[in-house]
C-alpha cells in the first residue's frame, strides 16, 4: 500500500501497524521501528532531486539521454528485497557512505546492459571495446559509474541534513541478486526489520541500457532523516536547483 507516495511493503505495514497497536497498549516495541508516518512522503523529494541529479550526470558521461524510467522509495524489509532480485546473476557496484547516516548505494545490472553502458562510456572518452566480455576497462567504467552517481545521491543526503558523509571506493560484485543483497544486509547488522529504499530505475536511450539505482538505509539513518525533516532542514534545501 502507500501512505502519501511512499510504497509500504506488506511485511513493513504489519510491523507498523503492530507497533502502533503495542505502543498504544503500553508493550514492548518490536524491532526499535520508529517511523514517523506524518513526514513520510517528504522523502521522497529528497530521492526525487537526486534522482534528478544523477540522471543529469550520465547525460554528461555518456553524450546521451538518460530518463527516469522507474522512482519509487519503500519502506521494505531485507527479505522482501531479496526476493525481487531473486538467483539470477546480475551485475553490482556499490559503495557504503558513513557519517551523521550510513548505508549503501548500489547500482544494478544484467550482465548486457552493463556491458552496454560501458562500451557507451568508453566510446564518449575515445576507447572502443570489440568485445562483449567484462573486462577491466568495462569494469573500470562502471565502477566509475557507480562513483559518479551515488556522489550524486550522496552530496544531496548530506547537504540537505547538513553534514558530511564519506564514501567507500566502488567495488565490483558479479552473482546471485538475493544472496549479494543478502551480504550487504548482514554487513550493517539488518535482520527481519524495516528498511527504507530508493529505487531508480535509468535508462540511457541511444544506448538502450537500463539499471537500477538502489540506496538503503537501516533503521537508524532513517531516524536520523525524519529528524531532519522535522527541524526542517530538507523543506529550506528544496529550493536550491541544481544547475551545474
């Protein structure tokens, strides 16, 4: 269902709706979910202008258009995820980012529409690549892919909270969708609780490749957003276009 223009996963809902009832009875909460139903569609203004962002990026990357084809933001749980992703071998890079919020931003592929985006790349630096296997450079391209467009999520997070945040260097990953979501669940502590998630799908027209952009953050940067929201440091940041 959705509450503004925020998807809640099924899973995520009964949590809620679940803590709600315990909170309201005097229980003890499950899961330390604390989300705050009233601000919830105001994030996605925040995933909105750096969706925006990014897509701007890979125009300039690349020499041709890129539309937003899918933008969603969820609040979803890690099992869910994995399971739209499922066995099948895909292609990922990702980078972790630290700071006032952590989490990681990962970009999503098959195996031929990574290979297309990277040839796209290196033709706009003046390399061709013959071939269709995933070589270093294509795997330098979209490392430097990835590095471009988290940034762009990155940069937006941090300065519409007002803070730094660093970023890991992008690595290369190449297997199952479900158990390398999996790895990266394991890594910052998430079991069977709520995520928030967004998820962009790109795609570079000419090219005719398209890849999913997927950030998550664990429960407690999200936390740390809807307390922004409410200061209201995100509403003053709106206004500010990006137009380099």
């Amino acid at each position: 269902m959705k509450y503004g223009k925020v998807e809640i996963s099924p899973k995520s809902w009964e949590i809620i709706v679940k803590n709600i009832i315990e909170d309201t009875l005097g229980g003890n909460m499950d899961n330390n979910v604390k989300i705050d139903l009233e601000n919830l569609s105001k994030i996605e203004e925040v995933g909105k202008f750096a969706s925006e962002k990014a897509m701007k990026f890979i125009s300039d990357m690349t020499g041709y258009k890129a539309s937003l084809k899918v933008f969603n933001i969820r609040l979803i749980t890690p099992q869910e995820i994995m399971e739209e992703y499922g066995d099948e071998k895909r292609i990922f890079t990702k980078i972790d980012f630290n700071g006032e919020i952590k989490g990681s931003g990962i970009l999503i592929f098959s195996e031929d529409n990574a290979v297309k985006l990277a040839k796209a790349m290196l033709l706009g630096m003046g390399m061709e690549s013959d071939t269709d296997d995933m070589d270093e450079m294509k795997i330098s391209a979209i490392n430097e892919i990835c590095n471009i467009l988290i940034s762009a999520y990155v940069d937006s997070f941090a300065n519409f909270m007002d803070t730094s945040l660093t970023m890991t260097p992008p690595e290369f990953i190449s297997g199952s969708g479900k158990e390398i979501l999996k790895n990266i669940f394991e890594k910052y502590g998430i079991g069977n609780e709520i995520i928030l998630a967004f998820r962009s799908t790109l795609h570079v027209e000419e090219v005719g490749s398209q890849f999913d952009v997927l950030i998550v953050l664990p429960q407690d940067s999200i936390t740390m957003i809807f307390e922004a929201i409410r200061k209201g440091k995100i509403k003053d940041k709106l206004s500010v276009k990006y137009d380099n």
